[in-house]
C-alpha cells in the first residue's frame, strides 16, 4: 500500500490508502474474533489450534494497520489545528476512542505482560469488544458508501452470536 502510494499517488491516492488500511484492520480484527468459535466448534483439529496460537499475531497486525491508518490521516492533516477541527465528530471521535482502547490491548499481546498481568490480563482483553464495535461504527461514519461497512457488522454479529451461543451451550466463559 505505501508503495503504490509514494509511487503512483495519481492512481493510488489518500482515498485508497486510508480505505485499504482501514480494511485491513478490520478484515484482521474480525479473523481475530473468529477464532473463538472456531476453537469452540473444532477444538482438536490441527487447523484450528494452528489459528488458536497466532490468535495474538493477528491481533497485533490489525493494529498496525489501524495505527498507520491513523498515521496516514495523521500525515494527511499535517496541522494539530486541523486534526483538533475534526476530533469530536463522531465518525473521528469513535476512530479515536476504538484506537485509545486497542492500545493498550496491543502493548500486551505478549508472553510477558500475560504472565505480570495473570487474571486480570483476560479481563483487560475483553476490551476487544467495545473496542470493535467502535471502530465498525467508525467505519460505518466515515466511509464513502457505508454499505460495505454494514454488511462487515452483520458478519460480525453473526460471528459474536454464534460466540456467545456455544459458549453458553458448552459452558465456558
């Protein structure tokens, strides 16, 4: 993507840049929530618990890509004055606030602060979800042809139903 945009930026501009990476974050994010059901419908299959153990790297790629959105608006407003214009509208407010709660959830996706932060570790990782449905709705604000992002929330919510649904019908929480 930054290629196609520093080398072509006539036919690849700030539209498709900020479009691609944004989808990226969100397709990533999605293939990250996934992986619940998947491991709660095909535990032993070798697939599943190949996904089950880069369920964290996929996690972290979608904030990359979310952080470089952000930093490709960033670069594009190029004045602390025109970002400020913009923070409280909602489609830019809910991308800000979707980004605050990633943060933190990206700075401990590791070994390490999963063993500092032992329980409470997963309850700060339950910030995923408020997180997500912040930044879909970001999507939905601030896309050009928000249908695109419509039919992502419905994928979502069908994917957090069928979460919510076999974990109460198995039990686990």
């Amino acid at each position: 993507m930054l290629y196609r945009w520093f080398v072509r930026p006539e036919d690849y501009g700030y539209g498709h840049i900020i479009a691609d990476s944004g989808d990226w974050a969100a397709w990533l994010l999605m293939v990250t929530l996934f992986v619940t059901p998947i491991r709660l419908l095909f535990r032993k299959r070798p697939w599943a618990i190949w996904l089950m153990r880069r369920r964290r790297d996929f996690g972290v790629a979608s904030f990359v890509y979310a952080a470089g959105h952000t930093i490709i608006y960033l670069a594009r407003k190029s004045s602390i004055d025109a970002i400020f214009e913009d923070f409280f509208a909602a489609e830019f407010l809910t991308g800000w606030l979707a980004l605050a709660l990633f943060l933190p959830l990206a700075l401990t996706s590791n070994d390490i602060a999963v063993r500092a932060l032992k329980r409470s570790w997963k309850r700060l990782h339950r910030l995923v979800y408020p997180a997500t449905i912040l930044a879909f709705v970001h999507w939905a604000l601030s896309a050009y042809d928000p249908m695109t992002a419509y039919i992502h929330i419905g994928v979502l919510a069908a994917i957090e139903f069928v979460r919510v649904w076999l974990q109460i019908r198995q039990r686990v929480t």
